[in-house]
C-alpha cells in the first residue's frame, strides 16, 4: 500500500521529454490510421511508440532516486558582493545519471556552474562532492536550495523532477560604507569652569582643573579657574567612562515615500554602527523593536529590516533606548516623520541628539529642544557624508 501511495505521488512529478512527446503522437496518429486502413504493420510500430512511452514514465517512477544532501556555506554572513563558496556533498544511490540544478534567486551572480549532471550514485562509492561560488547583490537573508534533481529513463522519453535537501540562508549585510561620524560638541559648566567634549562615538574626556606645579606650560593655566580660587590652577582632560551611543533607524511605512531612500538609510545606518565598532564604542541599536546591544547581531538586523505599516515611532523607542547611560543618540528617518521631528521628547541631561532626515527634496524642518537636525541627500553616495 505504501509503494503504491509513492508510486502515484511520483507519476505526478513525471514530465515526458521532447523526444517523449514525439513518440506520443506519433504512436496516437499511427494507431488511427492503422486502424483506418486495416494497416497491420503500422499499428505495431504505433503500439511500440505508445508502449515505449509508458514504460518510461513507469521506469522513472518505479526506482526513483535515494538521495542525501548536505550543504555547507562559508561565510553564513557576508558583505555585499563578497564571495560565497557553497559545498554539496550528495550520497545515496540512485540509477543511472542525475540532472541537478541549485534552486538561487535572481539576485544572486554565480561564479562557477550550479547545475550540471551527478554520475551515478551508489551507496558502495564515495559521496559526490559539488562546489561552486556566488555574490549577492543586496541586502537580505538569501534562500540557497533546495537542489533540485531530475532523472529521465535510458530511452529519454519521459523524466521526473524532485527537490531534495532543505533551504539554507545566507545573510548578506546592507553596504557598509566609510562615514565620519557626525558632531562633537563640547559643553562648559559656568560653574566650575570644567567641560566635557562628547564625540559621536560616545567617548568623554572631562577637562578639569588641578592646582599648579612647578614646570606646567603657561599656555595651560586656567584663567577663570584661577580667579575663582585665588590660586594659579591649570587645565587637564581626563578620561571618563564611555558612554553608549544609541542609533534610532525609523521603519515606520508612513515615514518613507521612496524605496531607495529607505535603503540609504539602512546603509548609513549600517556604516555608522560598523563605525562605532571600529573605535569599540558601546553601541544600541533600535529598529522598529526593541534595541539590540552588539554591532554585530544590529548589522544583522539591519540586513533584513523593511518598512513596516505601524511599527513603533521614535517617541516609543526613544523610552528604551534613550536612557541615562546613553550620551549620544542618533535618529534616522524620513521625509514623511519631518513634522513629527519637531515634537521628540527631551533627552536624559548633557546627552546629545542628532536627527537626520533622509530625503532628495529639502523639507522644513524645526529641530526640537536639545536635538540637531540634518537633512541627508539620499542622491549622492553614503560615503560623501561630511558634517560641518
């Protein structure tokens, strides 16, 4: 009963070749003609043609092919356009001759050959190995499989196709491009003189002032310092914790009117968050859930992100990610969230906002108290990103 149930699931998968087709018709017409004209010879031919026929279909669906794949992928997670080597390694046994083909999107370019024709496979030989290479061309989780497999009868008159093995991602990261990270802005206590410099990467140095001693440079004694002590004091910087940098990629559907702008965004996401990592800056990425605390697990995240109708605002996200620890927050968003911009919330005392607006055309923009906001032109390339 169960040979019989996979016998018919396997006539569903047989498709005759074109040499089948010929033989087909060629037997159909031959038998109505033979009958016709009381044609012996004719009709033996036209029972051969249609017999042949069948038993092909019944030969690639009687003993179909018993096959294994496994694949391996290196890199899992790769840039843009980098190489991906993928190994299939097939056992099983299987009569004559294999056609295979690896199922890949058309986004991918393939170095090599991803189909071709597996020798006969037999349990008593070494496994058949099958490498070849390809890039991705954008972002995304890259389905790789399933291999897809077709095995047609000695004759070449019918065949029959099957998937075999499962579907492997490969995640290809947003374009990662070298940024300068935006602003450094140092702020001056009136009362005690002292000031902190908070750069884009959350690095504070704290610039104090400590009594004079003999051999300091005149250059670095603190006028106001000194007059407030009544004694010669100078300045000197020294380093405090870092602070983390929280990075806010609004995903909101209604705040993107063009595609591409979009994707100018996830990279320039992408590269400021691959520039925080390089100056091993603590890090909190936001985008459309809750935050994510390693650059690499974020640069991930960014990879498969789309626009989302009724993903969380920034005003929601800011609760989590804006926290007392957070020095540097960076909001990225669209044309469509420019009037939104002006009514962001306050952030935690002495740290830093920066909201950029992605967009080709100039939008009105009113910067909210303690924010500075920046149109981005998503025309020109990531990389030309400058600051002044």
């Amino acid at each position: 009963m169960a040979l019989g149930t996979e016998s018919l699931a396997g006539l569903k998968t047989v498709r005759l070749t074109a040499r089948g087709g010929v033989f087909l018709g060629a037997g159909f017409v031959g038998l109505v003609v033979a009958y016709a004209a009381g044609w012996p010879a004719l009709l033996a031919v036209s029972l051969f043609l249609l017999g042949a026929v069948v038993a092909g279909m019944v030969a690639v669906v009687v003993s179909p092919a018993s096959l294994v794949v496994e694949r391996r992928i290196e890199p899992r997670i790769v840039e843009q356009r980098r190489p991906v080597h993928v190994r299939l390694t097939a056992r099983g046994s299987a009569p004559g001759a294999l056609e295979w083909s690896e199922d890949l999107p058309r986004s991918v370019v393939v170095t090599g050959l991803a189909e071709g024709v597996l020798p006969a496979v037999r349990a008593d030989r070494p496994s058949q190995l099958i490498d070849y290479s390809f890039s991705a061309r954008t972002r995304g989780a890259v389905p790789i499989g399933p291999l897809r497999i077709a095995r047609t009868d000695p004759l070449g008159l019918a065949t029959t196709r099957r998937r075999v093995g499962g579907v492997d991602r490969v995640v290809v990261l947003p374009g990662i491009h070298p940024v300068e990270l935006p602003y450094a802005v140092r702020r001056n206590d009136p009362d005690t003189g002292a000031s902190t410099v908070f750069g884009a990467v959350g690095d504070q140095l704290d610039i104090v002032a400590r009594g004079y001693r003999a051999g300091d440079p005149m250059r670095s004694v603190d006028w106001r310092a000194t007059a407030r002590r009544g004694e010669l004091m100078v300045r000197t910087e020294t380093a405090a914790t870092t602070a983390a940098t929280g990075l806010l990629l609004d995903v909101r559907q209604e705040a993107w009117r063009d595609a591409a702008a979009f994707e100018w965004a996830v990279d320039y996401a992408a590269s400021l968050l691959a520039a925080l990592d390089e100056r091993h800056a603590s890090v909190r990425l936001a985008a459309g859930q809750v935050s994510v605390g390693d650059a690499v697990d974020g640069l991930v995240a960014l990879a498969t992100v789309q626009p989302i109708a009724g993903a969380p605002d920034p005003h929601t996200l800011l609760r989590e990610l804006a926290t007392v620890d957070v020095q540097v927050v960076h909001v990225i968003t669209g044309p469509g969230a420019a009037a939104e911009v002006s009514t962001l919330p306050a952030l935690p005392t002495g740290a830093l906002g920066i909201v950029s607006v992605v967009a080709r055309r100039t939008v009105a923009l009113d910067p909210p108290l303690g924010w500075q906001v920046v149109q981005r032109d998503s025309s020109g390339p990531v990389g030309a990103v400058r600051d002044a």
